[in-house]
C-alpha cells in the first residue's frame, strides 16, 4: 500500500468515510470536494439513519456522477481504543473489490491524531496476503496493482499523521515479512533457507552482520540441543545471529526464536490432523527476523541482536530417542523423554549463546512452545513468563499498546523443581505430569539464561509463547489468514519506544 497524506480537498477514486456511531450528518468539514449526488446520498442515508456506524461495518454507495464512498463505522467515540481504530482501518482493506478500484481518499475529520495513525495502521496491516505459490490464468483479469489510499485532515494534524503512518508501512515491512517466512511450505523453507534470506538480507543493508553457525560447528561447540532435535532430517539445524548497527556500544536488547521449520514430533510423532500446520513452528524466528526488518526501516540506530535456532523435526533413523541424554551448549545435561518437546531443547542452546556471547541487556524469547498455552489462553493472548518483574511489564504494555496482547503466566518454584528431578540427568524436558504444560516449559527454558557477570543473578530474561497467537486467530481482524507476524511491532515498540 502506498499511503500519501495530505489536506488536500481533492477527492481521488473511492471516499473513504470513517463516522463515529449514530452519526445523523457527515462531519464538519469533510463534505468538501465530495461530488453533489454522493453527498446528498450519504446525508440522506445518515439522517435517517440507514447505516449507524457501528464498529465493524461498511457500505459502499455510488453517487449518479459516478463518485464511490465506503462508509466505515468505528463505534462509539467515548469507546474508541487504539485497536478499535486499527480494526476499522482493517475493515476498509478488506471490504475493497472490483467496484472500488485501488484508490482511495480517507477523510479525516475532528479526530484525534493517535486514532487516525491507528485506523491508517490498520488498513496497511490488513494489506497482506500469501499468493507465491498461485498461478495466474491468462483470462484472469483482477487487479493485483497496489493500494494507493490519500489520507486527508486538518492541516495542523498533517505533519505527526504523515510520520506516523510512515512509520506504520516501515514496521508492517517487518510484520509482512514474518508472515511471508510462516507461510511459507516446509519443502522450501527449511533452516539452511532461512539462513541463505538472513545473510542476504546483511549484504543489503551496511548496519546489518549476519552469522550462521552451521551444523558442523554446533557438532564442535557442543550445542547438543540443536543437533539433537535437527539430526533426524537431511535438512540440517543451524543457528543464525543478527547483528543491527553492530558498531554500537552495547549492552543490548537480544530476541531470540525458536525455527522448527517443521514439527513432526520426531518419533514422539505427532497425530496427522492439523500436522501440515506445524510449519508455522518456526514463527518465533520469522518474528525475530521481522524485528530486525522493521528495526532497519523504521531506522534505529542502537544496537541490536536477533538469534533464531533452525531445526526440521523428522523421525528418521538418525533422529533422536524419547530415553535419549543429551549434553546442551551450557554443559548442562538434558534427558530427552518426548522427542516433540524439541523447541526447549533447540532453545537451551540459543539462550545460553545469547547470554554469554552477545552482551544482552535483556533476553526475550518467542516459540510456538506448547499446545497447553493454546488451552489456557486460547488465540486471544502470548503466555508471557519473565525472572524480572520491570521487564515483564514493559512488554506487557508495549504488547497492549500494541494489540497483541501478552498475558503474565507464573514460574513458581514447585515448576522448575519439577523439570530437575531427572534420575539421571541434570534436566528433563517433559513434565513429570500433564498439568501446567507451558509453565514447565518456561520453567525448563529458565535453565538456561545465564548469570549477570560475576553475581549469582540470572540476566533479565522474558519467554513468549506465541502457540496461539501465531496463527489461526479468527478474532484477529488485521490477518485474513495464515501467519499472524505476532509481535513485531510489540518488540519494534518496547526496543525503540516508538
Ligand atoms: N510445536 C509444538 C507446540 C504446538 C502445538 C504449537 C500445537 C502450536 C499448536 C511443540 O513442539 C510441542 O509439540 N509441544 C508439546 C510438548 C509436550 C510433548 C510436552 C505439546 O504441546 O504437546
Ligand atoms: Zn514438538
Ligand atoms: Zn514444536
């Protein structure tokens, strides 16, 4: 979508009217320049109160002189939130079709700034969708060009509207491409590919470093975790390390994913329905990698670091045992009771690296961890589990500024004390019962977040389990389908306070 703002009065293709609910009359100051037959149709409509606005509705009309107007209700006004108003934004890109062409005049009128950054927000959020793999038939003859939407207010507003919403299409750069990377099919999305799109993405830009720590390599460093769970597939694990603006002093923000870019259990293996959707098992690197995308367009200039650990899970004759020990990077032994608890398991390495080689200031990591976050939370909210109360609730706020809410969720003792009672390793990566799936899962991700330098302290640490959230939300009205890009913008806005 491109987005141009502007006071201009100038009505180019289809009005886009946003009104506050029960509305009996167009706004002041938003009938300029729309064409006599469709104002008259859009006062007579409103003062009989034929579309009452209400959040979550649109009509289209079409005025004799040829003029379009999509009405879009946002509610009530003393009800209206941040995203309320991205749903409303959304609502207009999806009721677009044939009829309304690709372009289109937003107008404007006594709103508040944050509202109409939030409403353009949305629109250009709700602009995605997945087509690489559909062919086109030569007598199709729909119009895939780009939006062009003209956003029109009051002048004295035009200056903060026009930053923000060039803000909005330089994080959505980074929600697009997360969910470009969770949509994509396992047969080409597999970790040395995700790796190849990370090093290409550091030869374009000159404040990116991209590294990739190979199979080979984490054989030698010992990043037992890693190599277990990607042993069993031809396709072998790697770990990849972004660096942003790499010459900057840290201590600094680290975020790191989990990348099973598929989960078949491994011989713990899964059921067959719903498998083919574990190929969103590697959202926590796409959202990882689409922090880093929407870090370099939204130009931030501190540094910060991204690590994502690639792995296929695939029962094989090489694949890794329920009954397996295995050594992680930290030293610390792990026995491997269910092959398909492997996220914590490529996880142990990813976090213990993080914490003593990239100089964290905090850790935060996302995985589409446990099917058990999914129960307790369903698709509305993260499980959000943190050793550092300020940092959970930065992240909890910047998560419902944002709309992509993260929900505290506890690490009591009882839960880690649990996954270290393995008779014969220092840690197990299955609960020894079935309650509390993702506290024991957070509660074994804990195990390894290193000390602060020199203090018997754990780095400030934050784990995110997007299970839900990743895809499959039908209450989420910013996605059509597919994969959601949760939390870009939450770290974009908790990294960069914007
Ligand atoms: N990737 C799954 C978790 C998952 C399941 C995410 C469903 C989204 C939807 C993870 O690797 C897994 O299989 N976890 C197991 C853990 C169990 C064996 C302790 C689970 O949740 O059942
Ligand atoms: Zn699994
Ligand atoms: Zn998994």
């Amino acid at each position: 979508m491109q987005v141009s703002v502007n006071t201009n009065d100038n009505i180019n293709g289809t009005l886009v009217l946003p009104l506050w609910q029960d509305s009996d009359s167009m706004a002041e100051g938003s009938e300029a320049g729309v064409p006599r037959s469709l104002k008259n149709q859009i006062e007579t409509i409103l003062a009989a109160g034929d579309f009452k606005a209400k959040s979550g509705t649109a009509m289209t009309l079409a005025g004799t002189d040829g003029g379009k107007a999509m009405l879009i209700g946002l509610g009530k006004a003393d009800d209206a939130t941040l995203q309320s108003m991205r749903e409303a934004g959304a609502k207009v890109t999806a009721s677009l079709s044939k009829i309304h062409g690709k372009t289109i005049t937003v107008k404007f009128s006594g709103m508040e700034g944050d509202h109409m950054g939030a409403f353009v927000e949305g629109m250009i959020l709700r602009d995605y969708s997945y087509d690489k793999y559909k062919s086109k038939d030569d007598d199709d003859d729909s119009d895939d060009s780009e939006i062009h939407a003209h956003v029109t207010c009051e002048a004295d507003k035009i200056e903060d509207l026009h930053k923000s919403a060039n803000l909005s299409l330089a994080v959505a750069s980074g929600v697009y491409l997360a969910r470009d990377l969770g949509n994509a099919p396992p047969n080409d999305l597999y970790p040395m590919a995700f790796a190849e799109q990370a090093i290409e993405f550091g030869k374009e830009h000159d404040n990116v470093k991209v590294t990739i720590i190979n199979y080979e390599q984490a054989l030698s460093m010992g990043m037992g975790g890693l190599v277990g769970v990607g042993m069993g597939s031809a396709r072998k694990p790697c770990m990849v390390i972004f660096e942003i603006n790499p010459d900057m002093p840290g201590p600094s923000p680290c975020i790191v994913g989990k990348g099973i870019t598929f989960d078949t259990g491994g011989i713990s293996l899964k059921p067959p329905p719903s498998m083919d959707e574990m190929k969103y098992d590697m959202h926590g690197s796409a959202t990882t990698f689409g922090v880093m995308q929407a870090l370099v367009a939204s130009g931030h200039k501190e540094r910060v670091i991204g690590v994502t650990c690639m792995a296929e899970n695939m029962p094989s004759s090489n694949a890794q045992r329920p009954g397996d020990v295995i050594k992680t990077y930290s030293g610390k032994t792990v026995e491997v009771l269910n092959t398909d608890a492997e996220g914590r398991l490529v996880l142990s390495d990813g976090l213990w690296y993080t914490g003593t080689h990239l100089n964290p200031s905090y850790i935060i990591d996302l995985a589409t961890l446990t099917g058990a976050c999914v129960v307790a939370l369903g698709h509305e909210a993260s499980g959000l589990w943190s050793n550092d109360d300020d940092l959970r609730n930065k992240i909890k706020e910047a998560g419902e500024h944002c709309g992509e809410i993260a929900w505290p969720m506890p690490l009591f003792k009882a839960f880690e004390k649990e996954m270290t009672d393995s008779k014969i390793a220092d840690v197990r990566n299955l609960g020894a019962g079935r309650w509390g799936g993702s506290n024991t899962a957070a509660a074994f991700l804990k195990q390894f977040i290193p000390n602060k330098d020199g203090t018997d302290e754990q780095i400030p640490w934050a784990h995110l389990d997007i299970a839900g959230t990743a895809w499959g939300a039908k209450t989420n009205k910013l996605v059509k389908t597919g994969a959601t890009g949760i939390h870009v913008r939450t770290l974009h806005h908790l990294i960069t306070g914007q």
